[in-house]
C-alpha cells in the first residue's frame, strides 16, 4: 500500500445552506500541491484569506467546532474534514463563499460522494503519520469526558456516549479502519435535544434548520408553543413524537446513530492535529470541547516529537558502504573525508557515519584544552553524505566532483566532542535533476539533533588533466 500524499483529481462544487445562518453557501473542493495539508478559503471576502484547519485556530465549540485566524472565520468545519480524512485525501483546497460548509443532511455523506466524484490522485511526496507508541490521554474534569489515544496498526476510533438522558441513553460505535466510513459512519446525521432545540429557536440560530438536516431527541414535554415553533423551523403542517422519543422530522439510520455521529465528530476535529494518526481513538462522552482540546495537546507533543526526534540505526550491522566503497564514490581524501560509512542509501535519501576521534587534525587548533568540531565541518560531512547520494546516480562517479551552491537554514543544537558517533541523513526535497541535489539533512550524536542545514550541490565532470 502507497504511503505518498494524495489529493483530489477535479474540482467539484456543491450548494446547500448553512445550518444557523440559512443563507445559501457554495463549497468548491480543489486539488492542492504536496505538503499543502487542508485548508478552507473564504472567497466572498476581500483578498480570498485562507484559513488552514489547524487546532491552533480553534476560538470555540459551540454548535459546532468554529475556527478564525486574523478575523476569518470558518464555522461548523467538522463534517466537511471528517469526509477528507476518511477518503485517505492529504491536501485539499476547500472554497467556500460564506462562514460555514452547507449543513446538506446533517452527516458527510454529500461530501464524501461529491469528492468520489472529483477522483483520488497520488502525488510524489511521503506521506507523513503520527505512529502512536504509547498512550495518550486527556480528560475533561468538569464534564468526565475523555479521550485515550493508544498503538494500534492502523486508524481505528471508539465512542461511548451516555447523555444521562431516557429517551436516548447509553450509545457506543466504532470503527475498525477508515474504508468502512462511507457505509457505517458517514451517513450519521447530527442531532439535538429538544431543550438545546427550544434555545436556538428563541436565538434565532438554526435558520438552515429547514433542510430536515438534524434529529431530534425528545426530552421534555413540548408545549403548544414550542410545537408552534418546531412546525415553522422544520417547515411541516404536522409534528408528532415517535414512540422511541424522536420528533418524527427524521427517521434514524442506525439505532446507535447519535453514537455513529459523534465517531464522524471526532475524525473531523482531529483532523485538525494536521497529521495522520495511527493509533486507535476510545472517547468517552466525546464533544467538540474535548475533541479540540485533545487535538491541541496532541498537536503540541507531535510538534515537540518532531523538534527532538533522532532516528534509530543500528551499527553492529555491517555498513552498505565502508570507507574503502565510499572513496570509490567520493573524490575526498584525507585529512578531509568525513565520513566512515555509509548505512542506508536510496534513490531519496542517504544515511552516513562518522566516529569523532582526538586524533582529528582540526582539533590541534579548534581548540587547545576545550576540543570542538568546527561547524562548518559537519555541514561538510552532511554535504558529502549527500555526495554519495547524488554520485550514486551515474556510472562513472569516480569522473566527478562536487561542488555546494547553497545552504539555508543552518542551525546548530550541540556541541560535538571528541569520542562522539555521528549519524548524518540527508533526504531530497526535489529530484535530482541536471546533476543538482536539493536536500534537506540532520546530523546526530548522543541521542540528540547536533546539526540541520538545508544543502543544494551540483556534481561537475572532472577537468582532464
């Protein structure tokens, strides 16, 4: 199974109206380049501003999961990036011509078929995923909602709801993989409490409520105006309550919808960690406040994850390359050949080694009683890590050398001493094309990032002699 980026093939446009505005709202899906992630853009506003489906920019989560950056506002986003997330969909541009997605029928089922239809592509880019390793958990103090997050070998997500009311009681649902979302998940449409009902309806803020686009839980006795009010908002003549406590507006899907609805919730919000997750979801009285909250908090780990991340090698195995196979490569020579091994190579990437002795030339000078490998020394390392990458490529790669072009972004993190091992992998950021190696590259020692540098080189044929 692929690991590379997907986005969709074709634009695809559908209409409907927004559940508590009532306006009428069109939403265009587009293609997105690679590393794009999702993103929402409010084309009825001046300058089109993006808004990308980030955590960070959750303000609230109140009748929905309601995002806003710089005074821009999306609301209500849920349904819409549940729909994304389960079609395996990366990158996505989502157009929208007012605050919020069209409400449609209340689930993701409209969206899901809408981006069938646009067609899933595959672009040239590594996926990235979040592989749980350990349990993570948030728990809501006030409410006694709360979400674990555990290992699992793919995506998989539990919901137990129990609103401690009769007339809807105690629910559970899960989902095993993402492929099972469009026929057991997708079509779970929201759902409201008379009692929530009864104050949106005084507030004014249900007036997409016309679209029959929400159930409606029965926990109450319904006064004569109250019914006045449900005939209006649902725009029926006649309006009675089942026998199982549901206002006849809508017939379920499932007897555990509401319980089908709060899974596609949580897929939705935790789109907004901004990286796939493998691991499994069990949320216990799940709502958009704690989906959000956990979704920050796991947001933040991955960020902090990412900052201190050192890949694992395993030296005792024997080299793909040792010295002798690397100056075969390589035009260096010592005192200047900074690399002993070369561990793992392919057409993207290049893993190499170096053990830091006290026998090392530069150390006589760099410096006297406080020995320091010079900086600009490892980015040479790195470079001709990525040498042997891109002279790997042609036949002949004792005929070339190679020269830098640029360097970006060079930081580095700690000191590297005398008796340190260091690990260099260095990874393309564009193909290799006339000769030129773009790549972004890491160097390690003691478990920690020492070094990083974004490194452009270009091999040149040898002058003859």
């Amino acid at each position: 199974m692929s690991n590379n980026q997907k986005t969709i093939k074709n634009e695809v446009t559908l209409s409907g109206v927004g559940l508590h505005t009532g306006n009428k709202v069109t939403m265009t899906f587009k293609p997105a380049p690679v590393n794009n992630g999702y993103v929402f853009k409010r084309i009825d506003l001046e300058g089109e501003p993006i808004i990308e489906a980030s955590a960070e920019y959750v303000i609230n989560t109140q009748r929905g999961t309601n995002l806003e950056k710089r005074g821009v506002v999306i609301n209500t986003s849920e349904h819409v990036l549940a729909a994304v997330v389960a079609l395996d969909i990366d990158n996505i541009i989502i157009e929208v011509n007012a605050p919020e997605p069209p409400i449609m029928d209340g689930s993701s089922k409209h969206f899901v078929e809408a981006l069938e239809e646009a067609g899933i592509e595959e672009q040239n880019a590594k996926r990235e995923e979040y592989v749980v390793k350990e349990i993570i958990s948030f728990k809501d103090e006030e409410t006694g909602s709360e979400i674990i997050l555990m290992p699992s070998d793919e995506y998989q997500i539990t919901t137990m709801v129990d609103f401690g009311t009769k007339v809807l009681g105690t629910q559970n649902a899960t989902l095993n993989s993402l492929s099972e979302f469009k026929t057991e998940i997708s079509d779970a449409r929201t759902f409201s409490f008379l009692h929530e009902l009864e104050m949106l309806l005084d507030h004014n803020l249900i007036k997409g409520g016309d679209l029959n686009n929400a159930i409606v839980y029965v926990d109450k006795e319904i006064s004569e105006a109250t019914m006045v009010k449900l005939k209006e908002a649902f725009n029926k003549e006649n309006l009675t309550v089942k026998p199982n406590g549901i206002l006849d507006n809508l017939t379920l899907r499932w007897a555990n919808e509401a319980a089908r609805h709060k899974l596609l919730d949580v897929i939705g919000d935790l789109a907004l960690v901004g990286t796939r997750i493998k691991g499994k979801v069990i949320a216990n009285k799940p709502g958009h406040l704690v989906n959000t909250l956990f979704a920050k908090k796991l947001q933040k780990i991955i960020k902090l994850e990412k900052r201190n991340y050192v890949p694992k090698f395993d030296l005792n195995q024997p080299p793909l390359m040792d010295i002798h196979q690397i100056m075969n490569i390589l035009p260096h020579r010592p005192p200047f050949l900074l690399i002993d091994r070369i561990i793992e190579l392919s057409d993207t990437h290049v893993v190499g080694m170096k053990n830091v002795t006290m026998n090392e030339e530069f150390f006589v000078g760099h410096f006297p009683g406080a020995p320091v490998m010079p900086g600009v020394l490892q980015v040479e390392a790195m470079a001709q890590c990525g040498g042997v990458l891109v002279l790997s490529t042609v036949p002949d790669p004792e005929n070339y050398l190679t020269y830098f072009m640029k360097m970006d972004n060079v930081k580095f993190k700690q000191k590297v001493l005398p008796g340190d091992t260091l690990i260099f992998k260095a990874e393309l950021i564009t193909p290799i094309r006339r000769g030129i190696c773009h790549m972004q590259s890491y160097g390690y020692a003691n478990g920690k990032l020492v070094v990083e540098a974004e490194l452009m080189a270009q091999i040149a044929k040898k002058p003859k002699e």
